[in-house]
C-alpha cells in the first residue's frame, strides 16, 4: 500500500514522542503503567477474565494477578463470579476504580487543554481534520 502523503515512518515518531507526553499528562493518582493500563480497559470494556487482561495487558498471568490482587484491596477492582461460568471470576471496575479514571482523564484535558492553547488556529484545525482518520487507525486494530 503506497504512503506517498504519508510518511508512516514520521507518523511512528510523532505519535510515539506525544504517547510518552500524554500518558505523564496526569498529575494525580500516580499509579504505575501496567495498574493504570489493567483500570482503563476494565472502565472501557467492562468486566474481563484474568486471561483476558493478562492477553489484552500483554503481561504475565502472574503478573495480572498481582495487580489485580493490590487493586482489590484497595477497593479498585473487585471479583465476581462470571455468571455464564461458575467456575471463572470476572474482574470488574469499581466505582472508586472508575473515579480514578475520570479523575486522571479530566486532568488530562486540563493540562491538554493549556498546551493545545499555545498552538495556532491552523495547528488546532489541523489536529481536528486528523481526528477521525486516528480514530478509524484504532477501529482498524481492534
């Protein structure tokens, strides 16, 4: 598939240099990578099967079980048995688990709020026409 007006390569660069930038955005409820990545997945797709995580984390099943387990006791997380089988738990957000999501989520757009003001109007326009085809890369991934 030609990238003629793209440069793929750029795009790598680009998008990998604002991810570091985006991700250290939050300036409260500092949590690490992995513990934060298992509570926004919990709050975007709802309970999950340890397996689930451990694949969707790319993290050991040890791992998983780890942060699950702290994220339990601290009222984050909870288990509950998967009612399609009895034998399986589901891992579920709880509602100060989805507070800490939100709240790091709005102090995002706080902070990129600040830093989107500093750019010219054609940058932010720029930005705005680049949205969908972002988020149609993401649909294409999942």
């Amino acid at each position: 598939m030609p990238d003629d007006d793209l440069d793929v390569a750029e795009l790598t660069g680009v998008l990998e240099s604002f991810v570091r930038m985006f991700i250290r955005l939050p300036s409260i409820q500092r949590l690490s990578f992995t513990t934060l990545s298992v509570l926004h997945t919990l709050a975007r797709l709802g309970p999950m099967r340890l397996t689930e995580l451990t694949a969707s984390e790319q993290v050991t099943q040890s791992a998983v079980t780890q942060i699950v387990t702290k994220l339990e006791r601290d009222g984050l997380v909870e288990r509950r048995p998967d009612p399609s089988d009895g034998r399986a738990v589901l891992v579920r957000i709880t509602p100060a688990g989805a507070a800490i999501v939100d709240g790091r989520r709005d102090d995002r757009i706080g902070h990129l709020r600040r830093l989107v003001a500093g750019l010219s109007a054609q940058e932010r326009a720029a930005i705005a026409h680049a949205l969908p085809a972002l988020a149609h890369i993401t649909q294409l991934h999942e």
